[in-house]
C-alpha cells in the first residue's frame, strides 16, 4: 500500500479553492512602507487574486494534493 502523499504546508497557508476549483490567494506587497502606496492600489491589493489555470496544475498536484 502506497503512503499517504504530505501537502506542502508553507502552500496551504499561502492558497485555497474556490468552489469551482481555482486557486485563491492573497495579494502581495500591503504589509509596510504604505505611505507612499496610492489608496488606490491598496484598495485593490486588499481582495484576493486569483492564479491563472496555467500554474493551477502544479499547485493541486504537487503542494496541495488533496485540496
């Protein structure tokens, strides 16, 4: 009987799916140094990206298997 496959745990906290399957994550670049960030692009950087369905593959089979 084959192990159990181990999910990248540094992965998990960084990714989620959504209920259609896309991977979730949140946006870089709101942790300091704000001041000279326009409000704009902190309004913008607040809401969660989404990963284009290239790289969607790699993140469910190798770092998240049973995501």
């Amino acid at each position: 009987m084959m192990p159990k496959m181990k999910t990248k745990k540094s992965a998990a906290k960084r990714y989620s799916f959504t209920g259609t399957g896309k991977v979730k994550y949140k946006k870089q670049n709101l942790r300091h140094i704000l001041t000279k960030k326009s409000s704009k692009r902190k309004r913008k950087l607040r809401h969660a990206g989404i990963l284009s369905s290239d790289n969607v593959g790699a993140i469910k089979k190798r770092l998240l298997p049973y995501g």
